[in-house]
C-alpha cells in the first residue's frame, strides 16, 4: 500500500526486537515521540503479537470515543504521510 500510495518501491528490513527497541528509543532523544519506558512496552508487545498473534479483536467504538474522532484505516493515514 505504501509503494502504490507513494508511487515508490517500499523494501521491508527485518531488524530484532532489541534493534527496534534501541531505536525507538533513539528517536525519544531527539523528537517528542516516544519515551524510553514506552519504547520498551511497544517492543514488548509487538514480539508477544508475533510470537502468538493477537488476542483481541480491536474495538473501533472505543477508539473513536477515546481519539474523538473515527480511526483512519492504514490507506487513509498512509496518504497523509
């Protein structure tokens, strides 16, 4: 979706868990994106959900009343990168 959106080749780099983490951590340093402790509960997530996969189905309701608005679906926030 993102090479079709962006009208460019797009590869995909497989790093670890413990890479991705340190740079997550690295852009906590340099932008207001993330903070440490939060770097590290992202990764940890994100290697259950690969080891496992998902154990909920994401509730949209929740989300638009969290954000106040209705979640985008990745397409639509792709096209506002």
């Amino acid at each position: 979706m993102l090479a079709e959106q962006w009208g460019r080749p797009v590869r995909f780099e497989p790093v670890s868990a413990e890479r991705w983490r340190e740079e997550l951590v690295a852009l906590s340093e340099v932008e207001d994106f993330v903070n440490a402790d939060m770097a590290g509960r992202i990764t940890a997530v994100a290697e259950r959900v690969a080891v496992h996969g998902s154990t909920m189905k994401a509730d949209l309701g929740a989300l638009a009343r969290l954000i106040g608005r209705a979640p985008l679906t990745f397409r639509e926030f792709a096209r506002t990168l």
